[in-house]
C-alpha cells in the first residue's frame, strides 16, 4: 500500500515536467527564424547590397538583430511581395550600462521591426549595410503570432 502512495506522486511529477516541456517547445518554435542571415563577410553582398527571396505565411511578424559595435551604423531593409511594400532605415545605438566595477554597452538597430503580412507572400529582401560590409550583424525575421 505504501508503494502505491510513492508511485502515484511520482507519476504526476512526471506527467507535470512533459507538460511543461512541451508548452515550452511551443513557445519557443514562435520565437524560431522564418528568416535569418548573419552578415559577416563582405562576399554575402552583391554590389553592397545582400538579397534573398523565401515566402511568409499570413501574420504579424518582427526583426530581431545580434548585433555589435561594429556592425553597420545605418541598416537599410527593403521588403517587397505582391501588393507589399516595407522599407527601414535602421539605426544603431548603442546603450551603456555601469555596473559598480564595469562599464558596457549593448547595441540594438532602433526604427519599426513589425511586418504585417496580409496574405502569403513570396518575399524579396534586401539588407543594405549602406557601405559598412566588414561590421557583422545577424538579421532574423520571427514570427509574433
């Protein structure tokens, strides 16, 4: 009798750590790349400008960047679709944080990073470092809902 007393908590602990396992795979698949492009070699760029084409699937969407102190200062993202147009110019800041030993900085692109996509749409991106090729920075396209 004792043994079935143990079992059962334990059958629930487990059933609790796979129900919480996947509700956090489902809520990190919402976070994963639809899009995503680290910019580090100035071989990416055709004529300074990098370009790729995929499809978007209705929704709302958002850019997220990794980048870094030397990563471009001006950003300029163009995407087009049939019937869609967006187009940024995005700018790098910088922010600096003290701490009582230390001094740093974190870097994000600031301007409009959410794409409402009406419809399913065949993309065509283009990312201009606008003559910065050699500062890295990573490009992703996530989607919000």
């Amino acid at each position: 009798m004792n043994k079935i007393f143990l079992i059962i908590p334990a059958i629930i602990v487990i059933i609790a750590i796979f129900a919480t396992s996947s509700q956090l795979n489902q809520s990190d698949k919402k976070n994963e790349p639809i899009f995503h492009i680290t910019l580090a070699d100035p071989r990416q760029y055709e004529n300074g400008v990098y370009s790729s084409t995929f499809v978007l699937e209705k929704g709302e969407y958002s850019f997220r960047f990794v980048p870094n102190g030397d990563s471009p200062q001006n950003l300029t993202i163009s995407i087009e679709g049939d019937s869609f147009e967006f187009s940024e110019n995005f700018k790098l800041n910088g922010t600096i944080h003290e701490t009582g030993i230390s001094k740093y900085y974190t870097w994000d692109y600031e301007g409009e990073k959410s794409i409402h996509i009406p419809n399913q749409k065949e993309i065509f991106i283009q990312i201009d470092p606008n003559g910065n090729v050699k500062g890295s920075v990573s490009v992703d396209i996530i989607r919000n809902s």
